[in-house]
C-alpha cells in the first residue's frame, strides 16, 4: 500500500478517503481498508514522506490533506525499483510454474 499512496500524491494532494476510493476505482485487486490506509498514512507522515494539512470546509468536518514530500519522491523512485525486482521474479516463478504444468501434461 505505501508504494501506491506514495504514487496517488506524487499525482495530486488527496485526503484519505479520496486516496481509498483511487485505489478501490484504480487497482485490479485493492486489499486495503480505512484503518489500514489511515496507519499507513500516518506512517508515512512519521517517515517524513509525506506532509498532512488541515483543511477547513465550509460544511463537514475539516479533513487532512496529504502532499508528498521530497523525501517522499525519493522513497517513491526506490518502491519502484523494488516492484520491478519483485516483478521479474514474479515472471521467472510463473515461467517455471508453467514449464512444470506443461511437464506434467506429457
């Protein structure tokens, strides 16, 4: 989830709720639910790699707006690096799975 928050702000600030929604409406498989986006935010905040401001609304409660920070963009750059390793391992198990399945019809 880091990695895809971290993503969504590099595009525009959002607040939680907007960020959950993005990622229900934008991911094939979104795993993610309120309190666990809300931990992860916080995290991130704590880490520096993200900044939250309040913003007041006319009607409603005021809500936090979360920016990426600098700090943000280069833990973004090294998320990436890191799902592209994962994804080429990925590629090689799914290879190897299928060479074993074709194997076995034999």
């Amino acid at each position: 989830m880091p990695a895809f928050l971290l993503l969504f702000l590099a595009q525009e600030p959002l607040h939680g709720a907007a960020l959950l929604s993005k990622m229900e409406n934008d991911l094939p498989f979104c795993f993610a639910d309120s309190a666990g986006l809300y931990r992860t935010l916080q995290r991130l905040e704590a880490d520096g790699l993200i900044h939250g401001s309040w913003e007041n609304l006319e009607s409603g409660a005021p809500r936090k707006i979360y920016a990426i920070t600098p700090a943000g963009l280069l833990e973004l750059k090294a998320q990436a690096e890191d799902l592209r390793q994962r994804q080429e391992n990925i590629r090689v198990f799914f290879e190897r799975l299928e060479a074993l399945q074709n194997k076995e019809r034999v």
